[in-house]
C-alpha cells in the first residue's frame, strides 16, 4: 500500500497518548499538525530524532502546528521514554497499527511504522508527506520549511 498522498483528506484516528488520554485527529482541526511516524521507542536513531523535536519544538509552536510523535509501542513504553528522555511532545500509541496502516505507513515485515512525516493542514488535508529510510533520522526544517508554505 502506498502512503497517503498529498490533497487528500487525513484519515482520522483515535490513539492513546502517553498518559492514556484518548487524542482524535478530528479533535484537533483548526490547527496544522505535524504526525512524525518511527518504528519503536528506545532505539539511537528513533532517541535522538524525538530529542530533537523537543529540542526544535519552539520553532513548531511559531509555525501554529503540534507535533506528535507515532510508533506502534504501548502507551506505557511512550510514558517511560519521554520520561527517561525529558520530551515536550505528546507520543501516541498505534499498538493495533490502525493509523499506520490508514496512512499507507504500515511495514509489515517489521510489524511498525515507517519513518515517515505527515503534515495535515487546519483542514484535515495532508499538505506533506515524506517516507524515508527507516535508519536515517528526519530533517525538522524539512517539516518546519514545509509548515511556513502553509502560511
């Protein structure tokens, strides 16, 4: 399955954040959102992407957009890792892979995600969509370049 392709609407989801707060797609129209897709918690290159989020989520926040960071681990792993790593960014839980594979994100051979970023706009559509490598951490100016087109 291919992933879902710009101009189209996003699929909505319901997930667990890592507090076990139910978070909706629908619930979060009127603003742009940023849905980072990655394999699994714990991992070098997953840690160091997400840091950076963190780190870079100032410069989101004057784009007006959310980031959420999306892996197939439980919502109690996504507790302990944002924890243990002192992210700001709300994680959320696809355990039953429902949103990666509505998104077309879904590797089946790895049973997760793909490294992948989705930017919805303010009106549910997708404005940005970049599959990579699963072993090359993605570039948040990349994302933040692509935010500053929606303006």
């Amino acid at each position: 399955m291919a992933a879902i392709a710009v101009g189209r609407p996003a699929p909505d989801f319901k997930l667990k954040d890592q507090d076990g707060n139910e978070v909706t797609l629908a619930s979060l129209k009127g603003t742009n959102v940023v849905l980072c897709f990655y394999p699994f918690d714990w991992s070098s290159v997953c840690s160091a992407e997400n840091t950076c989020f963190s780190n870079d989520l100032p410069k989101f926040t004057d784009a007006k957009a959310k980031v959420f960071g999306i892996s197939c681990d439980s919502w109690f792993s996504h507790k302990a890792w944002k924890d243990k790593l002192g992210l700001k960014h709300t994680l959320l839980s696809d355990l039953h892979r429902t949103a990666a594979k509505a998104y077309g994100l879904y590797r089946e051979d790895l049973n997760c995600a793909e490294r992948a970023t989705v930017v919805v706009d303010k009106t549910g559509t997708v404005r940005f969509v970049k599959v990579q490598e699963i072993k090359n951490p993605r570039d948040d100016n990349e994302i933040l370049k692509a935010l500053a087109a929606l303006a």
